[in-house]
C-alpha cells in the first residue's frame, strides 16, 4: 500500500491536477502540500477531508495511509534488528 503522499501525488496527477492548483483548492500552500507528498508532514485532519474531496476519494482512504512511511520501515527495521538492541 502507497504511503499518504505518495497516494497523494499519484491521485492528483491521475486528476491532471498541478501541485498550485491542488494546494489553492484547498486552501493550504504549495511548500505545505509539496512537504505532505514528500512525507515530511502530516495533514491536519481538515486539510485531510479536504484533500479528498479534490481527489475524489473517501477520507478515510487518506486517513488509513501511513504519512510518513520511511520513518515507519526505519522503526521496524531497527526494532527486529539485534544490532541495535
């Protein structure tokens, strides 16, 4: 399963939307959007339902992606690793 932004980037480019145009409808900036994409940030539960109206999506289809995914496999990893234990 894609992670929040990269499911993120993949719906707007499948709705030919730019990451301007994206950001504008939905009332956040282009560096806010652009750093959520890239799994820098989480979305705020607004901006969240918000992203998916413009993307077409149910919210919990955003709500149940991970937001920042390397950090998660980071953790797992370091977690069964028993160099780091």
């Amino acid at each position: 399963m894609d992670g929040l932004g990269s499911f993120i980037q993949k719906r707007r480019k499948v709705r030919g939307l730019s990451l301007r145009e994206l950001s504008r409808r939905v009332g956040i900036s282009a560096s806010y959007a652009s750093d959520i994409e890239l799994g820098k940030k989480a979305p705020t539960s607004g901006v969240l339902k918000r992203l998916a109206c413009e993307l077409g999506v149910a919210p919990l289809e955003l709500a149940r992606r991970e937001p920042f995914p390397l950090v998660k496999a980071l953790r797992t990893r370091v977690k069964h690793d028993p160099r780091f234990g």
